[in-house]
C-alpha cells in the first residue's frame, strides 16, 4: 500500500492549493480527484462565470461605443463561441493545476475516494479497480454542488443548476433565475446582456441580500435599467415543465402569478458533498450539512481534517484556499493564526460588480456600536466620469470612538479588485485618518475609498 505523509480529497481551490503547501514545507504528499483537476472554481465556477462575464462585457461596450464616439455597425454575439471561449478558459487552467501538482511533485491519483478507518483511503478508478492508501493525514476538501429544493428537482433541461446554465447549447429566449445571491445576479447579468428575457425571483426583500441595503437597492435600480425584471419577497412553490417551456408559479404579498419561460435557473445555494465518502464509517462528526472542525481544521477524529466548502466558513474560493494553507502550515508546526472570517471579502461580477468585507450598517447598528457612515458616489469620480461608468459608490463604516474600520461597502465598475485595499487596511488596523494620509493616485477608481473615508470624518473634497 503507497503511503505519504498527506493526501488530499479533492483538488478543488481547497485541496490543491493545500497539497501545493504541504509539498512546499516538506510532506509527501498525494491528491485524489474523481474529476477535472481544479474542482468547481476552476471546472464549474469562478473560472469559467468571469470569461461569460467578460464577453458580456464586451458585447456590451460594443453596443453602447457611440456614447464613446465609436461607430460600430451591426453588433451581434455568437451564443456558441461565447460557451466555448469559456469552456476554452477552464480547461486551460485545469491544465494548469496538472502543471503545477507536476511542478510541485505531488502524486495525482484519478478516481473516487473513500475514507475509511485507520487513517486509509480507497479509491475507485475508471476502469472499476480499487486501490487503497494511507497516510499519516488526511485533508477532506470535497466541496459542493447546486443545492436541490423539493420545488425546484432540477432535470437538466427545464429546470437548471449552475452547470447546465454555462454550458447551454442554445439561449433562452426567456429565463427566471430563482435566487439572488452571487450565482443568480451573476447569470442574470449574462443572460440579460446576450439578450434573454431575464426574471429574478428572490424570497427575502432585498437583491444579494447578504450585501449592505444602499448596494442592494443600487443594484436593484442599476438591473431595472438594464432590462431585468426582479420579484422580492417572492417564492417560486413550483415548476410545470409538461409544456414547451415552463410555467412557475410565484407567491408574492399579492398574491401568486404564474410567469411563463424556457428555462428556469435555480441558484438557492449550495449543498456540500458529504455522502458516501466515508464519514460515518471513520465516525467523522458533522452538522447541519457541514463537516465539524476546529480551528485549524481537524475534525473529531484524529488524522482526518476538512476545509473548504465542506466546512462551516463562507463557501468562497479564496477562503477553501486560506484554510488549507493553514491546516498544513500548523501540522508543520508552524506559528499560525486563526483564520478571521470577519474579514473576508466578497465579490460578484455583474455589472456594476459588488465588492464588500466586513460589517454592513445594519449589523453596526445591531451591534450597538457608535458608529461614523462615509459614502462617494462613482459619479463625482473623474476617472468614473471618464469611462462612462458613474453607477455606484463606496460606502465605509468606522467605529466612532476607536477609528476601527467596521465595514466597507462598494459598487461600481471595477470595485473587485479595489477591496483588498479594506481587507488589508482592516487586518493592520488602520484608522480612517491613515487612510486619508495615504496618497491615492489620480484619476482612479480607488479614489472613492479615501473620498469615501474623508466623508466619514467630514473632510471630503469633492461633493
Ligand atoms: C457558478 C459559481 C461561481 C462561483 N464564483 C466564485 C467566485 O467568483 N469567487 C469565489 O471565491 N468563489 C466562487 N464560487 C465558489 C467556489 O467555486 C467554491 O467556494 C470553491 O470551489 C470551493 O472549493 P473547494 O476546494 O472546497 O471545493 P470544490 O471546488 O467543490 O472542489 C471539490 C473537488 O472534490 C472532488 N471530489 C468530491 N468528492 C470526491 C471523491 N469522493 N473522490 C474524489 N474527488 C472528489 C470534486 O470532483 C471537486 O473537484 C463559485 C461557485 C459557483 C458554483
């Protein structure tokens, strides 16, 4: 029987990045993968939705490029060119992972892993063989899938999860997209760029509902503009597929509605794959659908550790990552640190994008904390105004009496790749006034963070 030091259940964001470390720090180390290498970011999620966001992107600066006075006649897109560039993208960089696991010398077993007792695993090849292997540890990082509703039974056709929705063979001429988080506003925003007819149905009041109100309202107003129709504080109760396309029945205050489409999308969330992998056989304890551990990971029994979306964290790429780097570091016996899940960011990639971290004003206020609101609204930024794109604002949150840097809140063209300013910022603890000493440069986009922060200490320039 082959033995390492640690093997890896799944090559997801979690699971290869942590074989990657523990390569790096000394262990011999192996991953198993029933699939593509890269899991669901890679395959099925991050990867693959920002190269359909990109061409929406571009189709849709080409059909606006007269408000730049370019002339472009007879803008059109190529549905199938669109999937494919993306599939394209993600095969590409699961071929990257390849490289690296070579790189790195990890041993890549193909097939399907089970746990079992005694610090083993077997796993079930193609070909129907089954091997087993040990090691001194095991990292659980099996991930996720779409998550079902009794309502809702995805069939693949009718009634679709995230998979089917990047790899449709022909688009909608009408889609209703049951769900607003991140997945949901994400495809919205796809489809109602290439043209489909797109509804949003969301069962609590607000759009993301996760983000603070005044970004939730903006995108709210930002989508009616573009041509998407959004239902809150409505349920879709059920799906007749039995005719051409289907007809969902919404519950609202008003009463219900039946609206007619081709396909329906449900993006309800995720449901975390945690069966027939051997849980119960080893006595590995879980709840509420998530796989128990500490804080550097280990679950209940010892030699066995989970991370990722598996575990209770918020079910992000960056933080499957950030907790792997960190279980392998601490069984190098490394000095580490909990992982500070209060400062994780969170971003969606419509239109204008969604960038946050922290607390939002209303978990402040809940709070009870005295706190200071600072906002900059994209359409006084000159860089803004420059590229036709002053939709949005920036919106901090700092404690009153200590300065602390509770939240920061962001809209607007580009805002993905500003956040890490505020992660940073709140990780070293910087005040708002350090902020506001830090020369930002100009004309930018990460001006509104400093304006935003000068609002808040009542010292903003330009409003
Ligand atoms: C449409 C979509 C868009 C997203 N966009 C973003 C984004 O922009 N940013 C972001 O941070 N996050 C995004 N996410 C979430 C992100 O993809 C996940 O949080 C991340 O992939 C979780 O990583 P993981 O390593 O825990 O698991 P996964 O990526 O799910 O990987 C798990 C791997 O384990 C394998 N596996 C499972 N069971 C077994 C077994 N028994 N044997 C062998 N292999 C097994 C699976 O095949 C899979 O490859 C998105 C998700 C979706 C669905």
């Amino acid at each position: 029987m082959s033995t390492f030091d640690i093997i890896v259940l799944g090559s997801g964001p979690g699971g290869y990045v942590t074989a990657i470390r523990a390569s790096q720090l000394g262990f011999k180390t192996a991953i198993i993968e029933k699939e593509s290498l890269g899991g669901v970011c890679l395959n099925w999620g991050c990867i693959p939705t920002k190269a359909l966001l990109k061409s929406a992107q571009v189709f849709e600066y080409l059909k606006h490029a007269d408000d730049y006075g370019i002339k472009v006649d007879n803008v059109d897109k190529d549905f199938d060119a669109v999937v494919k560039r993306s599939r394209g993208v993600a095969d590409g960089m699961s071929k990257g992972v390849q490289f690296l696991m070579k790189k790195n010398k990890i041993e890549v077993i193909k097939g399907y892993g089970t746990l079992k007792p005694g610090k083993k695993i077997s796993v079930k090849a193609e070909d129907g063989s089954v091997t087993e292997y040990s090691a001194n540890n095991i990292i659980i990082a099996t991930g996720a899938r779409s998550r079902e509703l009794p309502s809702l039974p995805q069939d693949g056709k009718k009634i679709i999860g995230y998979r089917e929705a990047m790899t449709l063979d022909k688009q909608p001429k009408k889609m209703i997209v049951v769900g607003s988080g991140a997945i949901g506003i994400e495809f919205a925003y796809f489809y109602n760029s290439m043209g489909t007819e797109v509804t949003v149905v969301e069962y609590l009041p607000n759009i993301v509902p996760v983000e603070d109100e005044d970004v939730s309202k903006q995108l709210e107003r930002s989508f009616k503009k573009a041509g998407v129709k959004i239902m809150t504080s409505a349920e879709v109760t059920s799906v007749d597929t039995s005719g051409d396309g289907v007809k969902a029945t919404v519950k609202t205050a008003k009463g219900e509605q039946i609206l007619e489409a081709d396909i329906v999308l449900s993006a309800v969330g995720i449901k975390t794959n945690i069966e027939n992998i051997g849980l119960e056989d080893v006595g590995i304890a879980t709840d509420r659908d998530k796989i128990l551990v500490n804080d550097f990971y280990q679950t209940n029994i010892p030699g066995y550790y989970a991370i990722g979306d598996v575990t209770p964290g918020q079910a992000l790429a960056h933080v499957a990552s950030a907790e792997g780097i960190i279980c392998v570091e601490k069984l190098a016996d490394m000095h580490v640190e909990p992982l500070d899940y209060g400062n994780i960011p969170g971003c969606t990639y419509c239109s204008p994008e969604i960038a946050s971290v922290g607390l939002t004003e209303k978990q402040a206020k809940e709070k009870g904390l005295d706190i200071k609101v600072g906002k900059f609204p994209f359409s006084a930024s000159g860089k803004a105004k420059a590229s036709g794109a002053s939709d949005g604002f920036v919106k901090v949150i700092f404690d009153a009496k200590y300065g602390e840097w509770l939240g920061c809140h962001m809209i607007g063209a580009g805002v993905t790749d500003m956040i890490a300013e505020a992660v940073l910022g709140r990780k070293l603890e910087t005040t708002g006034h350090e902020v506001l000493k830090a020369v930002h440069p100009h004309p930018t986009m990460s001006e509104a963070v400093m304006e935003a922060v000068a609002a808040a200490y009542d010292e903003v320039i330009h409003l």
